[in-house]
C-alpha cells in the first residue's frame, strides 16, 4: 500500500522500491488470539497502541448479530471501524519497515509525516469504537434534585454549606436551567463575618428542570471541604477545616413506578399547625405507610383530603425511585476502578483552600487559582472552572467504564 505524500515522491522519481518486498510477511496479525502486534525497533517508536482486549471486544460482538439483528447500525459500525483500524496497523508495519532499510533522509522524514497522519486517524477510530461501546448513560436527560447539607465543623460548616448551595443555584442559572428552591432551613452564624454570608443552612433543596440536567451537574455530588480562618475568628487563628455534603439526584419527568394498593396503608387525619380554616377541623391530611419497603410518608399541604393524598404517593414514588438509582449506583461503583459520578456523599470530591485562593479536585488531581476565592463563590468569576473539571471528569469516567468492558477480552 502507498501513502498518500510518499506516492507523489516515487511518481516524479519513476522508482521501484524494493522495501515493500516480502513485507506483509513481517506483519503478525493474531486477532482470533486477541491481540494485534507489530515488527518493533528501538529507533522506530509505535504509532498506533491499541487497546488489549478491543479486538477481542469487537470480535466476540460482531460474532453474536444475526441476520436480522435491532443493532444493525452498532454492527455495521463496529465493522467498518475495525477495518479502517486493521488497514492503518498495515499502513504503520510497511511504514515502519521502509525505514528499517535506511532509505535517504527525505524518504524517510516523508515516512515518519506518514507515520504522524496515521496515529491520529487511529485516534480518531478509536475514539468512535469507545462511542459505540460504551453505553449512554441511563439517567443523564433527567432533571435533578440538588441536596446541600452541612457536615463536620459545626456553625462553621453551615456557612459554608449555604456558599456551597448558593453557588450551585448561580452555575444552574447560568446554564440556562431553571430551579425552584423546596427547602431552605437557616441557621445564624454569626453577626459579624468576613465572607459573603453571615448566615448558615441545615439543609438546601432545589429542583432544576432542563435539558440533560443530570448529566451535566453528576459530578459534582460527594463532600466538599474548606479550609480556612473561621468567619468569627481573626487573622491569628488557625486554619479549620470543614465539610458540607452535595448530592444531585435524577428527578425523572414521569414516575413510572408501579404500586399494588395492597402493599400501601392509608391513613387520614387532622392536620397538625397553628391553626386557621380547615386545621384540625377536618381528617384532609394523609399517611401511608408501604409495607414492602417500610417507607411512611405524610401530606398536610392542602386542605383537600385527595390532594394530599396524590401528593404522597408522589413523595412515596420519588423515595423509591432513589433508592432503586442508589442501589444501580452502588452495584456499578464497586466493579468499577475509579468513583467518579457515582453521587457518593462520602467521597471527598473538591477542597476549597481561602489562604491559597485554590480550588483542588481529588478526582483529577488538578488544582486551579483565583483571584479572590471569595468572589470565586459568588459567581464574581464565572464557571469557567466547573466546566473544565465536568468535562475532564467526564472523559475519564467514560474511559473507565471502556477499560471495564474489554478487560475480560484483554490478553496476559
């Protein structure tokens, strides 16, 4: 096979090269063994590196379609991608014997250029393998729910819990979501702060609603941590450290979560409040209790009886629907490598460091600067940061869950 710059060099020289003689012989192609090597030089570098069990991967996947398979697309993708990759590792050993048989130095930096073009067309096939084998994500076109609680560090980490929460209603905004808060519980801090908030949450909940919520805010759930002067403190105080929990939780559009009225106890009663028209007047309020689950839930926010009572089979449904895409998400992270998007309320995810202006992701292992960290929570920077942290997270996570799929086809 000629390559597209050294083709132009032999057409005007009018030349045979003999290089190309017996060349295929050298190629040692194993696919059925699944693993594809070729002749190696200490001076020539590889081009090509492909990943150990891919073609093991495609081979077992191509061999289970039949005739008249729903994943004709899938099928005939893989096909072609591994064609257009066998056909580049050929390229690269007839490339790379050219130069094993010294040929003058403008054929040979002609060769390498050659050799440049076809990693990253290999890159690029690759690239579209990983797209068809790994599958989208289940949950990301959901909405979300946002859950800010505060953890160790007392009054000090109900502050900054409120940052936190505050900070995630802007980045929604500003991507164009809309978000309705449902629950805001404040504590006081302090009256005289430092920061850009003198008062402190107990716990923040916000619904966001748009387009591929889920999967655009997913990896910023676990701990987040602070570590700076406390804001009743002065500057010769020492650095404390405290945390706050974060989790985004899909919202699905539509429940669809069947429930046997056998399995549910309904019970209604006065409602409970300082008084007015139709408190404690009326049975309106509603609790059932689910008896497979154990989950009890009440609703007294409406004064209508059925109302409530629609009102707790929905809260009933979410409950469970949570703990249904807790329980997948569980299962998913303990055969996976690494804990990235897994929504793990236990897993340090970010520090936020006042003294240095530094913002550090654990999962990455990447730190960014700021001007004024305190503006930085404001929104004063934009979210220039969260997008790149998204991004990278996202292209990690995918190529781990690629290396968990091919592994059992990866030789020794």
């Amino acid at each position: 096979m000629i390559f597209p710059v050294i083709s132009r060099i032999l057409l005007q020289r009018n030349q045979y090269i003999p290089v190309f003689r017996n060349i295929f012989a050298s190629i040692n192609f194993e696919v059925n063994n699944r693993f594809i090597s070729t002749p190696t030089n200490k001076q020539i570098r590889t081009y090509i590196s492909v990943p150990n069990g891919l073609m093991g991967y495609i081979d077992q996947k191509l061999s289970g379609f039949g005739e008249n398979s729903p994943n004709f697309q899938v099928e005939q993708g893989l096909k072609r991608a591994r064609e257009e990759l066998l056909n580049c590792l050929a390229d690269e050993a007839e490339l790379k014997a050219m130069l094993e048989e010294n040929i003058d130095p403008e054929m040979s930096e002609l060769a390498r250029k050659d050799l440049e073009n076809l990693e990253k067309k290999s890159k690029n096939i690759i690239a579209q393998l990983i797209d068809l084998i790994v599958p989208k994500p289940e949950y990301d076109a959901e909405n979300a729910v946002l859950e800010v609680v505060p953890g160790a560090g007392g009054l000090e980490a109900s502050m900054f819990a409120e940052e936190i929460f505050n900070l995630y209603m802007a980045y929604v905004r500003e991507l164009g979501y809309s978000a309705e808060v449902t629950e805001l519980s404040r504590s006081v801090v302090g009256k005289q702060s430092k920061f850009s908030s003198s008062t402190g949450i107990t716990k923040g909940s916000a619904v966001i609603s748009g387009v591929n919520v889920f999967g655009q805010l997913k990896f910023e759930s676990g701990v987040h941590r602070v570590q700076r002067v406390p804001v009743t403190g002065n500057k010769s105080d020492r650095l404390q450290t405290s945390t706050c929990s974060v989790a985004f939780l899909p919202q699905p559009r539509e429940l669809k979560i069947e429930l046997a009225d056998s399995d549910i106890k309904f019970e209604y009663m006065r409602s409970s409040g300082a008084g007015g028209q139709s408190v404690n007047t009326t049975d309106s309020a509603c609790r059932l209790t689910h008896f497979p689950s154990g989950v009890v839930v009440e609703c007294q926010e409406e004064r209508s009886q059925m109302k409530n009572k629609q009102k707790a089979l929905i809260k009933l449904k979410r409950i469970l629907y949570t703990r249904e895409f807790n329980e997948i998400q569980e299962k998913v992270s303990k055969s996976r490598k690494l804990q990235i998007g897994n929504m793990n309320r236990n897993e340090k995810i970010r520090t936020y460091n006042f003294n240095r202006h530094m913002l550090t992701d654990h999962r990455l292992g990447e730190s960014r600067v700021v001007p004024n960290i305190v503006s930085y929570l404001s929104g004063g920077y934009g979210f220039s940061i969260l997008t790149e942290f998204k991004e990278s997270l996202e292209k990690l996570d995918i190529g781990d869950k690629f290396e968990e799929i091919i592994r059992p086809f990866s030789s020794s």
